[in-house]
C-alpha cells in the first residue's frame, strides 16, 4: 500500500484485517495480481508527495482468485468461483495486491473452465481496452460474439505488448485479418504468436508499403498506442468509415489532416477505459468470457505474451518492471 504519491519505493508491505462484504460485494482471495501502466501512474500522480483520495491506497486493478465471502444481494454460491477482477481499484482504496480484497460482485467474474489464474490477472484492463478499440467504430452487432469484425481488416500498433497482444487475439477469434506493427524481430515473434497474419518490424520495412501490401483497400480498424509518431501512417492507410482507436498518449499534440479524415469518413475515438459507457464495459465482459472459453485469449511466450513474476513483498519491482516498459506481462503472485 501506499499513503501518498511516489516513487514505486512509496510502496509498503502492512498487515491490514480482513475485508467484510458489502452489499453486492464479495471477498476474493487473490491468487495473482496483475500490474498495468494505468496503476504506476495512479501511484506516481503528478509528483511525489500528494495527498490520495483515501488514507491509504493497495494499488492494482486487475488479478485472479476464489470468491471466499458474499454480501447481502450476491448469490452464496457464488462462494468457492474461481474468478478474475477488473477495476478493483478504480475510485476505490482497495487494489489487488493483497491476499484479500472486497470488491462489486460484478466485478468478480467466473473463469471459465481450464482457464489459469494467470489468464485472469491479464484480462482486465488490456482485454476491455482491446475490445472498446476494436468495436467502438463498428456497424451491426455490437458483439464479438456476433463476428462483428468479420471479414475486416485491423491494424494493431505495438502488437508485443499487454493491449496490443489482447487486440490481435481478439480481432483473430472475431474473423478479422490482423496486421501488426513492431519494432524489433523479437517482439514480431510476439506478434506473430498472438496470432497476427501480417507482421511488420516499422524500424526494417517502409510501414505503408508493407500495410498497403497486406490490405490494399486499406484498414477498417487501426488499434493506435502511439497516435503522433504514427499520425501520418494512420491517415495514409485507413479505409473509408474506417476507425482510428487511440488508447495511450504522449507528451506531443495530436495533428490531424481534416479534410483527408473527413473525405473517407474516418472516425477517430478516444478510448479512456474507465469512463466507457457502462453498456460498452458489460458487452466487453462479457465477449472477454466467451473469448476465454473459447480459448483464444492465453498468456504465456508461446501464446506471445511473456510473464514477468514477483512475489507480494516485491510488489515496488513489479511496479519498476512495468514503468520501465517490460516486454510482456507482469503479475504479482499473492497467494
């Protein structure tokens, strides 16, 4: 936990009692939490020593357990589910690096069968992030279920990392064709292992060649992580009614040609996964659900997606790790 913002040393290892629930919440004992940017840069604020909106905060939005407590309202048998958890720590002091966390029962949701926590504590922020940046801009069924993105043509920008690896997979089990940009041979194995059919290394190959090259027609959805350095290939490749989902930013302004966007109708959305409507998030649960039973979400360096793990007491390493840009996913094992 920690008491103010800081540094990733500005995390504590306490004892704190055990959680009650509350109405509509049930009790996880979390087996692996999972470490986002989101959750370094909610503990780092905008410099060290600010006041938090609570006494004390245990950072973490995303982890896997077993359901060990219902409160009023929640079904007692929901008790012994095996789940993972999204948004723990959103508006909330209680994050999931810690051996016990109360949180909405609806954000508690069963894995399916087979599944490993570690899959769990991986989905959560990436995967609703993916899926918002995927179908935001779609016509027809707003469910992957549904094949919403079949027969379509996405771009993924940075396709080793968290959302990008949960995009490509995604957009795979959906029926889209997949063309992945990367910046090194390494993270284009990556790529590649999440299922891309395209990849292209952007510091070896001319990127709108090789984009044009795969879908001469052009993209119908770019998932974006970096919108400045890649402004110009954006608008260069975009098919008409197309969708540019931009889900990071940087420290530079966004220019956009108007004229050319507005000619094609291209759509360009903010995706911010905290703020998407409350619709958009419950459809996104629940085709993360039907994603994972149907085994086309996985971690791991075969399925492109490398794990980073810590133990609780390194939980400040973990933060490191991730602000320091790891190449894969990091999780904190807790129980």
């Amino acid at each position: 936990m920690y008491t103010e913002t800081g540094a990733p040393d500005a995390l504590k290892l306490v004892q704190r009692p055990d959680p009650a629930p509350g109405r509509g919440e049930v009790v996880v004992r979390v087996a692996v939490s999972g470490v986002n940017p989101t959750d370094w840069k909610s503990r780092r604020g905008s410099g060290p020593g600010q006041r938090l909106a609570f006494p004390e905060v245990v950072p973490n939005q995303d982890g896997a357990g077993t359901v060990v407590a219902a409160g009023a309202d929640v079904a007692p048998g929901r008790v012994g589910e095996r789940v993972w958890l999204w948004e723990a720590n959103w508006q909330r002091a209680d994050g999931t690096a810690q051996e016990l966390v109360a949180l909405p029962a609806s954000h508690a949701v069963p894995l399916p069968e087979g599944a490993s926590f570690d899959l769990g504590a991986s989905l959560g922020i990436p995967a609703i992030t993916a899926h918002r940046c995927l179908t935001v801009g779609s016509e027809g069924p707003a469910s992957l279920g549904a094949r919403a993105l079949d027969r379509r043509t996405v771009l993924v920008a940075g396709g080793a990392g968290a959302v990008g690896h949960a995009a490509i997979e995604i957009a795979v089990w959906s029926g889209a064709t997949v063309i992945s940009t990367v910046s090194s041979p390494k993270k284009a194995v990556l790529a590649s292992a999440a299922g891309a059919h395209h990849v292209v290394n952007y510091r070896a190959q001319e990127v709108e060649q090789a984009v044009r090259a795969a879908a001469p027609n052009g993209v119908d959805v770019i998932v974006e992580v970096a919108p400045v350095p890649n402004a110009a290939l954006d608008a260069s490749v975009i098919a008409p009614n197309g969708t540019v989902s931009i889900y990071a930013s940087g420290p530079d302004d966004l220019a956009i040609a108007i004229r050319p966007a507005m000619t094609i109708n291209a759509r360009y959305q903010f995706v911010f996964v905290y703020t998407m409507p409350a619709t958009a998030k419950e459809q996104a649960v629940r085709d993360v659900q039907d994603a994972v039973a149907a085994r086309a979400l996985r971690v791991g360096a075969e399925a492109g997606l490398p794990l980073h793990r810590f133990p609780l007491e390194r939980t400040a390493d973990a933060h490191a790790a991730v602000e320091g840009n790891a190449v894969g996913k990091v999780l904190i094992d807790v129980g």
